[in-house]
C-alpha cells in the first residue's frame, strides 16, 4: 500500500552515516573511523549507580523539568567550569542535547523565520529547523578562519527574519574550539541585532593544548539572551543513558517544558540520578578518557598530514579530525566511498554536515589506537596507489 506521507517526511533523507553503520554491520572487515559517540563504556561508579536506582524502584516518570536533585548539582557544576550563574528553575534536563535543541528551536522560531546555523556543521540542526518550517542560514566556516566564526560573513548571514543564531563550541565536525575573543564579537553582533544565541556545548570536555572552553552564556550581559546546551554523552561516555540540558531565563524555559509533553515527558529517571553521581564522582574518568583521546589526535593529525595531497588542521575539542581532501579533485562523497571501496575504512563526507564541508573527510577517533594505526595504514596505501 502506498502511504499518503506528510510534506514533512521529506526533511530528513537517509544520511550518509546510517548507510555506513549499515554498511558496518554487514561486514566486520570495515574499520569504522565514522562513529560519534565515545568507545568508552559509561564510567563503573555510574553503572553501578543506575543499578541500584533501578533496583530501589526509581521506575517511574519523573518531573518535566527534570529531577531537582540534578538540576541542583548542575547549578554548582554550571557555576565551577563555565562561569554561568543559574538557579535550578533556569534548567531543564532533555533526553540527550539534542531533545534540547528541538525544544530551543520550537520555542523560538517560527515558520519562516531564520536560523543561522554553522556550516559545516553538526547534522541535526539543518532538519530541526525545517521540520517546525523555519529557514536553516548556512553560516560558512572557513579553513583559513581555522573554521572559527568570522563575524563580518555572521553579519552578512543575519537579515530582518533572523531570529536565532547557533554556535557549536568545541565543533562537530572540525573540532574547533570558539575563542574568547570571537565569542564576544558573536555576543555584541546578537546584542546588535536582537537576536538569540543557542550555544551547543556537547563537547566543552573534550579541550586540548592550552585550549580553553568559554561559554558565551558567561560573558557579561549574555545570560538571558543564551540557550546554553550540555550533555552527559561525550563527557562521561553516557550516550545510551540520554541526558542533556538546557540553561536559559525562566520564561523561556517554561515554554521548554511545556513542549515536553509532547516530546519525550521526561529523561529517564535513573539516568538522571546516575547523573548526579558522575558529575559528583566522574571527573578523573573524563580525564583518562581525554588522555586517550590526545594519544590518537596527536596520531591521526600526523600521520593524514605525511599523506601527500592531504592536510589537516589541529583540531583542539571533540574526538574528530577533518582534513581537506581538495587536491584528489574528488567530490567529498566519491572520496568517502572511494575510502570504503579500497581501504575499507568510513569516513563522512562533509557534505553531510552542509555544503561549506565540500572537500573534507570527517574521521573520528573514537577507536582503539591499535585500530587507528591500522585504519590509517589503510588510508595511506590506497590513496598512494591513486
Ligand atoms: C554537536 C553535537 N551536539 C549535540 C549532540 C547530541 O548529543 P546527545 O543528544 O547525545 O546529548 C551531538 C551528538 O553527536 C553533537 O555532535
């Protein structure tokens, strides 16, 4: 039978990574340099803690906004690492950021109106937009730029139906991380044109170097003009508990919560209270992690820049390397199955994370250094061969 589908169904297309998780499954020759998510189990003291709450019976609903006993230790953490002074009404938890990014989106936009979005950039924001019918800017992030935010091409992306601008700091997929400096050039451009800042932190973590993670929500006179998003996914390797949040002033949160009802209700209440426990307990395994994390940047950077015709900047946040592959005068997408066909690694073209990522590769790091090495000898040979 042929469905009569809504317009809406035509948004979200098959995407390039589910194909290669497809891919994947089929064949366990593949070494896949595409994931997203941490290889890292969830920390032991937070599985252990999600044990005994589901052993105590904590199998319910829990409250919209979110458990009162997370939202208050977010309170302490929001106030220690990023500087940003909210009380517990000030934040709603989500079933993973990206619930936070939907309920940003549908409390703020409306159809037609405009979103800045950074491009290339993380695959979600382009079809969240659209869904609700508002229009997705790209906003070009360019290599020379170290593909940070260049403030005169943001004010040549705003127009009068601009409502909300989205930055992503540390970026997935270039790894960059937003300088203070830009930070604040972004913040007077949104004071300037009356605008919103949704500010996806999923990553602020995962630093490198001297790097360091600035919220654009503490800068002076920002705080209610910011939505700022943070996840448990990537610092405590909790992608499958789903925990995220948003901060932003009271009004508009409210409306967040609203919308909940007709999103997931409510995370999952012994997630949320595990939660409590990593970011009570959790901080040196994120440290171990990022340790790791390091080792394989550190390799991965070196060795796709010893591969003739490619170059890769320094990323200096999140678990992703993204080199250009301009000089093999393939498309993204010929490069990516090129890589599958005769190297028998995944990479994502970065077409998928908009157009400006035509001529790059995303690889992840997110994989064993033993089978990075290999993945990367895989990479060399066959691109020699060309
Ligand atoms: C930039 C960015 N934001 C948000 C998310 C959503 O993560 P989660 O919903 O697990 O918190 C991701 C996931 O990959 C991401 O890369």
């Amino acid at each position: 039978m042929k469905h009569r589908l809504a317009e809406r169904t035509k948004v979200i297309g098959m995407t390039k990574i589910e194909e290669s998780l497809r891919i994947i499954e089929q064949h366990p020759d593949i070494i896949s340099l595409g994931a997203g998510e941490p290889d890292f189990p969830a920390p032991p003291n937070v599985i252990k803690s999600a044990e005994k709450f589901l052993e105590r019976g904590y199998t319910h609903y829990s409250p919209l906004q979110g458990r009162l006993e997370l939202r208050e230790e977010l309170v302490k953490k929001l106030k220690k690492d990023n500087g940003i002074h909210a009380n517990p009404d000030e934040i709603i938890v989500t079933c993973g950021s990206k619930e936070a990014i939907l309920l940003t989106v549908l409390s703020l936009v409306n159809p037609k109106e405009e979103v800045v979005i950074p491009d290339p950039g993380y695959i979600a924001y382009r079809p969240i937009v659209e869904l609700i019918g508002g229009i997705a800017k790209s906003l070009p992030l360019r290599e020379e730029d170290g593909f940070e935010v260049h403030p005169e091409i943001l004010k040549k992306s705003i127009t009068r139906k601009t409502k909300l601008i989205i930055i992503n700091t540390p970026s997935n997929p270039t790894g960059t991380v937003l300088s203070k400096k830009i930070l604040e050039e972004v913040a007077d451009i949104a004071i300037d044109k009356n605008l919103m800042i949704m500010s996806d932190e999923a990553y602020e973590k995962l630093i490198y170097d001297n790097s360091k993670h600035v919220s654009i929500g503490s800068l002076n006179g920002m705080q209610d003009r910011v939505i700022t998003i943070q996840s448990f996914s990537k610092t405590y390797a909790m992608c499958g508990f789903r925990v995220g949040y948003a901060v932003a002033n009271t009004d508009l949160i409210k409306e967040m919560k609203e919308f909940k009802i007709c999103t997931t209700l409510a995370a999952p209440t012994f997630a949320q209270l595990a939660a409590v426990e990593a970011l009570k307990n959790s901080s040196n395994y994120t440290k171990m992690m990022l340790k790791q994390y390091d080792r394989r940047r550190k390799l991965i950077v070196k060795r796709l820049n010893e591969i003739p015709r490619m170059s890769c900047t320094v990323p200096k946040g999140a678990f992703y390397a993204f080199p250009n592959i301009k000089n093999y005068k393939m498309s993204s997408d010929k490069f990516s199955d090129f890589l599958l066909k005769k190297a028998k690694v995944v990479g994502i073209p970065g077409t998928e994370f908009g157009k400006y990522g035509e001529g790059y590769i995303r690889f992840s790091y997110v994989t064993a250094y033993k089978r990075l090495v290999e993945a990367l000898n895989r990479i060399e040979n066959s691109l020699r061969k060309l």
